[in-house]
C-alpha cells in the first residue's frame, strides 16, 4: 500500500512538524505552504492523504480541492480546525476526529489508510 501525504499549510512550523512526524512513523510526506506547491505535488506525486492544516482559510481549502486532482477516490482528505482533527470523506461527510497529539494524528492516518473510510459516526480520543 502507497503511503504519502501531502501537509498543506500557510504556516510552516506547523507544516514542517507534522511532516516530521508522519516521517517519523513511516509515511512518505511532502509539504506545501503555498497554493501553487501544493497543486504542483499533487499534479506530480500519488497522493494518498491531503493533510489541510488549520492556517488556510475555508476558502484555500476549498480553492485546493476544487482546483486538484483530489477527485480521485484514493485520495483521503484531513482538515485540522483549532478544536481537533476531522477527516473528511470525499462526499464531505466527517468521519471521526482526534485530537492534535502526534500519537492521535499518527494513528488517525494509519486507521484511515490501512482500515479504508471510517463509519461516519466514529469518534476516537488520545
């Protein structure tokens, strides 16, 4: 199974450190502080996770969405928001969220990968 991210954001601590600790447990991950990066790796790259980091408007997300080629049912996408991490299923139905720990966002990417959709109603804590 092919294991790359692609972390998205405006803020690049933010993004620097969650792509250390993908790489940390194993993922292959790209990173991305501008619209235009993050298109061009997901135009070059196969993309399993897009990870849209809180520090983009509603706006940058949807924009990088509708602009990419996420239609691709492969493609998982994760949005962080200041309250936790929601993983978003391509129909835009949210799936479970977690919070910002490393461990939590390790395993949310593994339970997302190797397990397929999560239902809908599921909700996991640290």
């Amino acid at each position: 199974m092919n294991r790359t991210i692609l972390v998205h954001g405006n803020e690049e601590m933010s993004v620097t450190t969650r792509q250390l600790i993908l790489e940390k447990a194993g993922y292959q991950v790209f990173s991305a502080t501008s619209f235009a990066s993050a298109l061009a790796v997901l135009v070059d790259q196969k993309i399993n996770v897009l990870l849209l980091c809180q520090s983009l408007s509603e706006e940058e997300r949807r924009g990088i969405l509708e602009t990419s080629p996420c239609d691709a049912p492969e493609i998982k996408c994760v949005t962080f928001g200041y309250d936790g991490l929601e993983v978003v299923i391509k129909d835009g139905d949210s799936a479970f969220k977690t919070l910002h720990e490393p461990a939590s966002l390790v395993k949310t990417i593994d339970r997302l990968l190797h397990n397929g959709p999560p239902s809908s109603n599921m909700t996991t804590a640290p």
